[in-house]
C-alpha cells in the first residue's frame, strides 16, 4: 500500500522536479529534494554564503529574480532574505512533505473509517435487536388477537342478554315513573274532586239555610174557617 502511495506521488512530482520553475514576486516556493541549498547575499555564486543549506522542503517567499532568472531573492519564515538557485525551487512541497502529509490524510481516513465501521456495527446490532423486538412483539399481537376473537365469541351472547336487561331494567324504571306521575295525578284529581264536593255540599247547606229563613219569616196566613169558629 505504501509503495503504492510512493509511486503514486513520484510521478505527480516528477515533472516538477524536472522542469525550473519561474516564480513570481510573492509567490510561495519550496527547496526541492537537494540535501542543503546555500542562500547568498547576492546573485551570484560569489556572493557571501549567509546560510550554510537550506534543508529540503523549507518554505520560501519569493521577492524577486535576477535578469537571467539563475538565482531568486527570496524570504524565510523566519525573516532571514537572500538568494538561491532557482533550480532549486519548486512551487509545490517536495515529494516527502505530500508523502508525511497524504499518510498523516490516510491515518485520519483510517481512523474515521475505523469509527463508521464501529458505528455501523452498533447500528447493525440495534437492527437486529429492533427486528427480533419487532418479531416478537408481533407473535404477542396475533396471540392476543386470537384471544379476543375467542373472547368475543363466546361472549356474544351474554353481552347480548345483557343488553337486553339492561335495557328492559331502564324501560322499566320509565314506566314506574309514568306510573308515579299517573298516581300523583290521580291523587291531584281525587283532592280536586273532594274539594270540590265540599264546596257543593256547603253550598247547599248555605242555600237551604237561607230558604229556612225565608220560609220561617214569611207571615202565616189564617184560613177563613179557623177564624170563623174561633
């Protein structure tokens, strides 16, 4: 696999590190796969050596070049300012650096491809777990249903019979109302008529009062013949 990743970055790194690049001012540029690079003070090989190599992949800002493009002023992180070769400045990170930096990718793939399949598996068990709940919860329902089935076969008819008295129980309650309100009125009427009675009998006896009175205050008329032989 590694040797795979190798081969893999050597040939998108091989044109690179063949052809010299021409950087522009403000560019990015990287000392190529060279052991040391030595940065001048100016550009040309005579100039003073004011750093003894520059280690491979070690990043550079590009200030400006010379007229026949050999040598590139250039910047470290650091500040330090001089000149190198141009052949040996590339404008991506050298083949080791992609190579740290694609295995440090992997190991992160690897990692997280690690905890989906830990998560997969988790998902995976829960299913299972969930199926076999669903399965048995669903063996329970049809036991139950058949239950009820049973249930209310047997049942059918008592709960008719049931029914049936309970509403024989509420017509019956209805009609001893009626027949509560009947008697009451039935009672309403005999008071009403005894009442009713009185008041005819005291009228009558009123009435023949009066004509005892009227009778008894009449003057008696003495016939001829008593007074004739009195």
């Amino acid at each position: 696999m590694k040797f795979f990743i190798y081969f893999v970055l050597f040939l998108f790194s091989y044109p690179t590190l063949t052809t010299q690049s021409f950087a522009a001012v403000g560019d990015v540029n990287y000392i190529s796969d060279e052991l040391k690079v030595p940065m001048r003070s100016g550009p040309t090989t005579g100039h003073r050596i004011i750093h003894s190599g520059l280690p491979s992949g070690t990043r550079l800002t590009v200030l400006g070049t010379d007229e026949e493009g050999e040598f590139t002023q250039v910047r470290t992180d650091g500040g330090t300012e001089g000149w190198v070769r141009s052949q040996y400045l590339v404008a991506a990170p050298i083949a080791r650096d992609k190579l740290a930096a694609s295995e440090k990718r992997f190991q992160r793939l690897d990692a997280q491809m690690a905890k989906d399949r830990q998560v997969h598996a988790s998902i995976q068990s829960k299913y299972k777990e969930a199926e076999a709940t669903n399965r048995t919860l669903s063996s329970q329902v049809e036991s139950l249903t058949k239950e009820l089935n049973e249930l209310k076969r047997v049942s059918a008819n008592p709960i008719k019979e049931h029914a049936r008295n309970v509403e024989l129980t509420q017509q019956n309650e209805r009609l001893r109302h009626d027949v509560s309100e009947l008697t009451s009125t039935v009672k309403r009427l005999e008071d009403n008529v005894q009442r009713d009675w009185l008041v005819y009998g005291g009228a009558l006896v009123l009435i023949g009062l009066i004509f005892g009175v009227v009778i008894k205050a009449r003057p008696r008329k003495t016939s001829s013949y008593s007074s004739r032989y009195s």
